[in-house]
C-alpha cells in the first residue's frame, strides 16, 4: 500500500475488528467502493462502526459521517472508534456517538 494514511487508517480497521472478534465473532472489515458507505465494519447486525486514526479529532464531521452510514445501513446504533495517540489496545480508544445514539442505546438496555 503506498498510501501511508491509508495504510494508516486499515491498520485501525484490523485491529478494531480483531479486538472485536473477541465477542462478535462475524465482525469483519467492509470493503471499499459500495455504493453506499455503510461504515468501516461489519457482522454486528444493527451497528455501524466507522475508525479512525487520525491526529486531529474532527468529531463534527465524524459523527455526521456516522449518521450518513447508520442511514445507508439501516442501522439502530452506531459509534466512530478514534484510535488514542500512543495506544494499540483497542478498549483504550476512543468510543464517539451522538448523544441520542448513546441515549437510545442506553434505554434499549435497561428494557431487558
């Protein structure tokens, strides 16, 4: 890959989709060029998962992004995973989403 942010930004992809394959054992890596961006990761039914490994935290247009995906892929939730400066543990990293995103999550879990 001679795209040094692209290799950058893969390698994130495949160590968030390793670190999830821990409890989510269909979580794999979309592929690129679809029509529609349906996010980074996919084999969660319901979730969009958009990474990112990126210097500078441009959550406006992140989560604006995510909306757009969790559209595109008929998902209920969604999350950008923003890889934290200096860590390889993906459950150290960041874990971004809008506040009714975070909200709703939250009622659907104290439904059960």
């Amino acid at each position: 890959m001679s795209n040094p942010a692209k290799a950058k930004g893969s390698g994130a992809e495949r160590a968030v989709v390793t670190w999830l394959k821990q409890w989510f054992p269909y979580a794999d890596r979309r592929l690129a060029g679809a029509a529609l961006d349906k996010g980074d990761v996919s084999g969660i039914p319901g979730v969009t998962i958009e990474v990112k490994n990126q210097a500078a935290m441009k959550l406006s247009e992140w989560v604006g992004e995510l909306e757009t995906e969790m559209k595109n892929d008929n998902a209920w939730t969604g999350v950008v995973i923003h890889k934290k400066k200096g860590k390889t543990d993906v459950g150290e990293w960041y874990a971004i989403m809008p506040a009714k995103v975070w909200v709703d999550l939250l009622r659907r879990g104290m439904d059960k």
